[in-house]
C-alpha cells in the first residue's frame, strides 16, 4: 500500500493509457487478455481521479 502513496495522479493516469493501448492492441489475439487490460486502466483511471480530488 506504500507504493500507491507514492504514485501521482499523473502517473495513474498514464499508466491507464497504455494499459488502454495495450488492450487495443491484443484485442484480437486474447479476448481474455483485453478485458484484463481494460479493467486495469479504469482502475487505475479512477485511482488517479479520487487522488486527484483529495490533493485539493
């Protein structure tokens, strides 16, 4: 849990794109592997949103 303190909103953020473009890019060849990915980035999209508002 140390670790999640440490992480910016901004890095929470860029990691849900390349978790984003990730699954788009196996979206064909693992359907398993897609919805993995894209469950991922919206985790960690709202992480960094809910880090975001409790900064201010």
């Amino acid at each position: 849990m140390n670790f999640y303190h440490k992480l910016t909103p901004l890095n929470l953020y860029l990691l849900s794109v390349l978790c984003f473009v990730a699954a788009n890019l196996i979206r064909n060849n693992s359907i398993i592997g897609y919805y993995v990915f894209l469950v991922f980035g919206v985790i960690c999209f709202i992480l960094g949103l809910t880090k975001r508002i409790q900064s201010k």
